[in-house]
C-alpha cells in the first residue's frame, strides 16, 4: 500500500512539474492581450484617436510620414481593446486587440521584447492570430451609407509576424525574419502566421504587423493568441536580402491621358474613377483636382465628364487646345470628349510636362515586388446570402459546392470549384482586356446576384466580385423555346350552346340597367321641354 501511495505521489508530482514547464513555455507577458489579472489596458495616446495597449510589456509603431492624404496615416488609428461580446469573437479569452483606421491606410506593428531564456544562439518561434475587416460601405446618391460591406480584396489588407533577433523594437530593420504575408479576412476566421528565428543577443522582440494597398470605409485588424517560445527550426534572414517594401498603392482602371498641344492635362472620367485614384494616376493631390474644377465634394463625379489635372504652360497660346478651370462641373452629356488629331511624331524626344505616374507594382510570393508587371488579377467567391439583400453581413458565411467560371471571349480562361474556406479565390495573371465571370450556386441553393458579371481589367489590377445565393431560392424560369410556329395571342371564341333564355338571363341585369338609363333621360327630356312653355 506504501508503495501504491509513493507511485501517486510521484505522478501527481510529475503532472504539477509537467504543468509548470508547460505554462514557462511561452515567453509573452499576456500572451492573450487579456485584463485581469495582467491590469487594465494602458493609455499609451490621448485623444481623439487614443491609443491603449495590454499591459504586461505590449508597445506599438506607426510609421512617421503618411504617404499623401490617405495612406499611412499614423494620426488616425486607433488601438482598443476589442470586448468578447463584439464581432469577431475573441479567439482566446475576453479581449483581443482591434486596430482601427478607417477611411483611411494605416501601418501598424505591435511588439514585445523578451530576454527570459534568451542568449546568442537560442532557437525561438513564434506564432499569432489575425483577422481583418477592409470594405466601403455601399452609399445613397447623397453620399450617405446604405448598409454593411463584407470584407474584401480590394484594399489589399494583410497581416504578417516577426521576430527581431536581437531585441530590437523597429519593424523596419533587415535583420528581422518574417512570416510570410496573408490575408485573413473575416469570411475565412482567425487565422495563424508562425516564424522561426535564431537569437543573436540576449533578448528577442516579437511584431504583429499590418498595412494595406488602398483605404477603405471599414479598416480594422484584430489581433488574438500570440507566442514565443524555445525551440523551432531556427534561422535568419540571409545577408544578401534586402528590406521588402511597403508596396504604393494600386490603383485600378486609371490611366493617365497624354498633355494637350500647351502642356494642360484634361482627364476624361472612365467608369470606375474616383478623385483621389485620378489624382494618384497623375501624381496630385485630391485637393488640386477640386480647386482646378469648383467642386464641392470628391463624391459627385460621372463618366465623361472632364476634369482639369493640369493648367496649361506658362506662356502657351490660347489656342483650341487650351484649358481653363471651369466655374462648375457640367453633366457629363452636355460635354463629349472632343475627338483630337494625333499630333505629328517629333523629330526629338520631348521634356515631360510633368513626373510620370508611379508604375503599378505587383507583390509575388516571394515577397520581391516586380515594377514590370502587366497582368492583373480577378478574386471570386459566393456568400450565403441569407436576407437576400445581396450585399454579404455579419453571419452570412462563404458557401462550398459553387462553380465559377471565368470567360474572355468566347474562352474560358479558368475555373473553381468554391470550398467554403479558402476563398476569395483569385484567377492570377490575366492580361488586361475584358472578361466575364459566371457562377453557378451550390445545390439546394439560387442565386440572389446576376449569375455573370462583365469586367474591365487594367494592368496590376485586382477586381473582387461577389455572389450571393440563398438556400432554396428558385430562379425565375425562362420562357418556353419558340417551337417554330406563331403563337396565337388571343384564344379562339368557343360557341354559345346555352338556351335562348339562359342568355337572356345572364344579362337580365344589362337589361335592367338600359331600361332605366332610357326612362331617365326621357324623363329629362319631358322637364326641359315643359319648363320651356
């Protein structure tokens, strides 16, 4: 029995070390991002966009310099602790971290440095979670939103980890080794980015980093779950590689139209334009465009209408082809796009009037960003679109068993079966032109969107489509196939083999009613005579 006795003790004793060993095993402070027992979060940035971060060691970058009016702007994110009755739902605990820019592109990291069980040469990994939410809210002809947006590819969202070997707290130093890049929107849950590292000093920091391509309405990065701990395959970034950087933002459908013969610029709208993209095509600022044109608002814009990017060069004759800024917009009607005579080839290559456009870039998988590129891409998926309103919300989740084709012409260029997890789904390397996506609806399931889109794709272009289906929705069937013949449109008359007296009785009270329609106006008639004598 003293035996039997001695055995438990031992086990019990093995299992307390055992978990004690294990709850060492991850080297973070607050691993969760939690409250509790780790204190409050701390305010690390007063006002309007203020900033709080877990305790424990948590601390965060934003990079310095926003790039325009729009992209990287530091002074307007927010960092929060996101509550577990929100959406998403923490995935660890009652807290994750919500990193919030919207309207606007942010560049984030948060980080923590750790020296405990740390010297020159230790293996470490780390992992954590992420999901994000990048979408513009569908608007009025006001301006106004209209309802939700489900996240999309649009805004080039994606989320990575690092680890700085030597303790150091910039996100921009070559010698961290990073995870690869993803993109975990919201339809596909949280997802997991893991890294290995070998320590040169005697502590380490672990990054939690986001950006995206182009701003959007919604922009939120949520943060969950992360580790570090002893062990892994080890590694470093090799000497020969450079910093990856940050791509510029791709902006879609935009090219810039060629000067005029006195050096103005006049940009004729094209479906799917905006202000700002017009102005990033040409290298100005939103605000130069509608100062140039007297517009109020960066909203109301119409294809066709022509837009001044650039006045006409000092000295230049005002001759047909000058430009002035005019004193209100017109509709898009009343001003077509005035055919011009190509001008003759110059014996010289010309001064440019202005910098060239930025290039496009392309971001491959191996994270090498490629100036050159000229293909473009179209991300596909089908939500269950449960309310039918055919814009995806909150619950209405990816579908599996759908097919989608992508058609140029009268060829198909490529095709995917949906599984529910791995979408959106995106057709690569397309060469620019015209294509059609058609979706075919999972079993049981009709369609809530047209079943094919038309679409116009600009080189480095990425177009996003949605269809949204709902379970049991039957679609409208189509006429029957003309057999050949006419069709006659009115049924012939069959005959009437009723009584005399049966007719005479359905139509007893047709009868009636004339009968007394003749007395009255006989009796009208007897008054206006009588009234006359």
């Amino acid at each position: 029995m003293r035996l039997i006795r001695l055995a438990i003790a031992a086990v019990l004793c093995l299992i307390v070390g055992l978990t004690g060993v294990q709850a060492q095993d991850n080297l973070l402070n607050n691993p969760s991002l939690e409250e509790g027992s780790f204190g409050p979060y701390v305010q690390k940035r007063g006002g309007e966009k203020a900033i709080y971060m877990p305790s424990g060691g948590w601390d965060y970058w934003l990079p310095g310099t926003p790039r325009g009016d729009f992209y990287d702007r530091s002074d307007r994110v927010t960092i929060n602790p996101h509550p577990e009755s929100g959406f998403p739902k923490p995935l660890e605990g009652t807290r994750a971290l919500s990193v919030d820019c919207g309207f606007v592109s942010c560049t984030t990291a948060v980080f923590q440095t750790v020296s405990t069980n740390i010297t020159p040469g230790t293996n470490v990994r780390a992992f954590a979670w992420a999901q994000v939410k990048t979408c513009n809210l569908p608007r009025d002809k006001e301006g106004k939103p209209t309802g939700e947006c489900g996240s999309a590819v649009e805004s080039g969202a994606r989320t990575r980890v690092g680890i700085d070997p030597d303790g150091g707290t910039d996100p921009n130093a070559p010698e961290i080794v990073w995870s690869a890049f993803i993109s975990p929107h919201e339809q596909g849950g949280w997802q997991q980015m893991t890294v290995d590292a070998t320590a040169t000093g005697n502590a380490v920091t672990f990054f939690m980093y986001s950006t995206q391509t182009n701003f959007s309405d919604i922009n939120i990065t949520y943060w969950d779950s992360a580790s570090l701990t002893v062990g892994g395959g080890g590694g470093a970034v090799p000497s020969a590689a450079t910093p990856t950087p940050t791509p510029p933002p791709v902006v879609a459908f935009v090219v810039p139209q060629a000067a005029q013969g006195d050096g103005s610029i006049v940009h004729v709208v094209q479906p799917g334009d905006t202000v700002d993209s017009i102005a990033f095509a040409y290298g100005v600022t939103r605000t130069q465009i509608l100062e140039l044109n007297n517009l109020a608002s960066p909203r109301y814009i119409t294809p066709g209408q022509r837009l001044v990017v650039k006045t006409p060069e000092p000295g230049a004759g005002a001759g047909s082809d000058a430009v002035s800024a005019p004193e209100e917009a017109p509709p898009a009607e009343e001003q077509p796009p005035a055919a011009q005579e190509p001008p003759p080839a110059p014996t010289t290559a010309p001064e440019p009037t202005q910098p060239p456009a930025p290039a496009p870039v392309t971001e491959v998988a191996s994270n090498i960003v490629n100036p050159a590129a000229t293909s473009g891409s179209v991300c596909v998926f089908i939500f269950e679109d449960r309310n039918q309103n055919r814009i995806q919300e909150s619950g209405e989740n990816l579908l599996p068993g759908g097919g989608i084709v992508l058609n140029q012409g009268a060829t198909a260029v490529g095709s995917y079966q949906t599984d529910g997890v791995s979408e959106p789904y995106c057709f690569g390397d397309l060469a620019a032109g015209d294509y059609v996506a058609v979706a075919t609806p999972p079993q049981g399931y009709g369609l809530t969107t047209s079943n094919q889109f038309r679409l116009q794709l600009g080189p480095s272009a990425r177009i996003s489509l949605a269809f949204g289906a709902a379970q049991g929705l039957q679609p409208a069937a189509p006429p029957p196939a003309d057999a050949g013949g006419l069709v006659s449109e009115t049924a012939e008359k069959e005959p009437d083999t009723r009584s005399l007296t049966d007719q005479l009785l359905s139509i007893s009270g047709f009868i009636v009613l004339g009968l007394a329609g003749i007395v009255l106006l006989g009796g009208l008639g007897v008054a206006f005579a009588l009234r006359r004598r």
